[in-house]
C-alpha cells in the first residue's frame, strides 16, 4: 500500500522543538525567522510552480545548521586569535561574542621555559647545595654525600643537574689601594656624613673621579688574569667536577642544581583550565545577537543546504515513468549546485573573518597610518618671518 507522504504545502507555523537540537527555538527571532527562511527557500527552489518534496521540518533543520555553522566559523576565528591569552583560564566563562583583551600572559608562559634555562626566572625549582672543598685536591664527585650537602626540602639528590657554580676570584674591589685614603678622625666622620662609611675605600669617591676608580679596578682584574692562574671549573657527566687552581686553601664551594625530572614534566600544577582548541569555552551564539550581514549569510546557506537536501531526495529516482515518456528529476543537478554554493559560502566567511583578525587589523592600521604620513609629507610647510 503507498503512502502519501505529503510535502511543502506553501506555508509552515514553527514551534520549539521542531528542529533536531533545538539550539534557538526559544528566541522569539528564530521563530519567525524559521518560517520565513522556509517560505523564501521554496521560492527561490520554484515553488509554487515545481513540488518541493520537503516538508517545513527539513527548511527549519536546514537553518539551524546554517546558524549552527556561521557560529562555528566565527568561533574558530576568535579561538584562533585568542588562545595565547586564554590558555590556564578558568573554562566555567562562557567566551561567546565577548571582547577578549590582548597581553602578554601566553607570551610570558612560553617565555619562562626559556628563563629557566637562563637562569632568570622559569617554571622549576633551583635548589642551592655546597661542596667541602680541602687544600691541594682538584677533583670532586658531587654526588658523595660525605663532601656534598643538598639543601634541606629538595627531591631526590641522585638525579640532579648542576646549573651553575659559584667559583669566581674574589672581586677586585676588596684587592682595591687607594694611596690618598685618610685614617683621620675627619675623614671618617666626613664618610659618615655621605653615607659612605660602610665603603672601603671611602676617600676615592670624593678625591678621585669615577672613572678613575674603573680603570683601577678593570687593572687589577687584568692583572689577576694575565699573571695568576685562572679561576675556572670543569664539570662532567653532571657530578665530576675539577677546580682550576688547584685550591690553597680550604672552603666551601656553593652551587645551584635542579631536578632533571623537572625539566622533562609537561603537566605544571599551577596551570589548569583553557589548554587547547577543544576545551576553550565558546559556545553557539544566540541568533538574536547576530546582525543582518551574518543573517544574510546564514539565509544564503540555508537555502544551499536545502538544495542538497532537495537533490538527495529527488535523486533516489532519477527518472519517473508518465504516459508514453519518462521524466528525468535534477537531484545531480541539485546536489552539484548546493556543494558549490556551499563552498563558496564557506570560503566567502573564513576570508571575511581572517580580513579581520587582530594581526590584519594592525597591518592594515599601520599602512594607514603610513599612507597618511605620506600625505602629510607632500604639504606645503609654512614659512614664518619674524
């Protein structure tokens, strides 16, 4: 027994929930909206003068697909934009058509890698440990805890890395001579006075310039490398250590190391939230909230997704038998047409969207900014006669 399935009648009235997910049937806008788009698709598909094998359910899916997608490609142009800022932020904020401020927070994340190895900052901990150091003995293991000792809190010490150690000459400003230094009462009640009492030596600032103090001090610093032995170190596989000279004296020689395990962490504790494309929180946007010229796009496109689904339906016969003749349905030609109308759309939008992106907002404000200078420049400059 045939059904009688029945199509596109000329007119449709919209209730909440006649679309699948029911995204808009709440907005007051929508629900006029998707009676209209309906009506203005079966035109535009030949109705009254073709059947349209669609009912008002296939034009009102069609437009929410068609809000659903312009909301998506606005989304991914503003995540694209945005991510750097927004990555450890809370996702309970929902980041729909909401300014997002420029800064420097990504930057400054991704630049503290960079510190840690610098020694200026960075995303591990650099705990400090000491070496007994004895007369005459150049060769060291740092990790002989009866020499070493590791500051008291730090992880596990059999799998640290040394990042720097403090094995320097002593400055030359304790060596410093000053021939025109007083020891008299005066002097040093004249020290006290400037503030320089706890300097040694005093004198010079007020009786010699300042680069004449440098030059001593750069002097003495040559010296000390031309004539003595240079103070160095050589540190291999991560614990053997070899001190240049070969101490006189002893001391205690304090060094910086971190957890190798800290490095190769990826996770950090203190960054949770916003991580990457799929958790930031944009959501689809509401239809009321989008202007005519994204309501004309998402029209256009409703319009196409309809022609493909138009084209499916007719393309499941492709030819009808009538009396003495066959009738040949356009569902290929549908189909091809909704596809192409449908990728021009799509590429339409996306270079809308990357025209403006903050890095082509700036672009094109700086060659304003530029073509204005040039105008600027070709106008005539006044001359004043005084």
């Amino acid at each position: 027994m045939a059904v009688n399935i029945p199509i596109w009648p000329g007119s449709s009235s919209f209730f909440p929930g006649d679309t699948p997910f029911g995204f808009y049937d709440n907005e007051l806008l929508f629900q006029t909206e998707a009676d209209n788009a309906a009506e203005w698709c079966a035109r535009r598909l030949g109705y009254p003068i073709n059947d349209i094998e669609l009912q008002d359910i296939n034009f009102y899916t069609c437009l929410e697909e068609a809000v659903s997608e312009y909301s998506n490609q606005v989304n991914t142009s503003n995540i694209r934009d945005n991510l750097i800022n927004l990555q450890g932020e809370s996702t309970s904020s929902n980041l729909t058509q909401k300014y997002v401020s420029a800064n420097f927070g990504g930057l400054i994340t991704l630049a503290k890698e960079y510190g840690s190895e610098a020694g200026s900052g960075g995303t591990y901990n650099v705990y400090t440990g000491s070496l007994t150091v004895t007369t005459g003995k150049s060769f060291y293991d740092l990790t002989d805890t009866s020499l070493v000792s590791f500051e008291s809190g730090s992880p596990a010490t059999t799998n640290f890395e040394v990042t720097r150690i403090f094995h320097d000459p002593p400055p030359a400003i304790v060596k410093y001579f000053d021939p025109f230094i007083g020891t008299g009462l005066g002097s040093q009640n004249m020290l006290e006075m400037f503030g320089w009492g706890n300097y040694s030596p005093g004198v010079s600032f007020m009786m010699m310039p300042m680069y004449a103090d440098v030059l001593r001090i750069q002097g003495i610093e040559f010296n000390d490398q031309i004539r003595k032995s240079g103070y160095g170190f050589q540190l291999t596989n991560d614990s053997r250590l070899r001190l240049f000279p070969i101490p006189t004296y002893n001391f205690k020689l304090w060094f910086n190391y971190i957890d190798q395990a800290d490095r190769g962490r990826p996770l950090r504790s203190n960054y949770a939230g916003i991580s990457d494309y799929s958790n930031i929180p944009y959501d689809n946007m509401k239809y009321t909230t989008i202007n005519s010229v994204g309501r004309q796009w998402i029209r256009k496109y409703t319009l196409a997704l309809a022609k493909e689904m138009l084209g499916y339906i007719r393309g499941k016969y492709a030819t009808l038998p009538i009396p003495n003749a066959e009738l040949t349905l356009n569902g290929a030609d549908l189909i091809a047409a909704a596809g192409t109308e449908k990728e021009a759309l799509i590429l339409e939008l996306k270079e809308t969207l990357e025209t403006l992106s903050r890095q082509a907002q700036l672009e094109r404000k700086q060659a304003e900014s530029d073509a204005l200078q040039l105008q600027l420049n070709k106008i005539p400059l006044k001359i004043y006669v005084g």
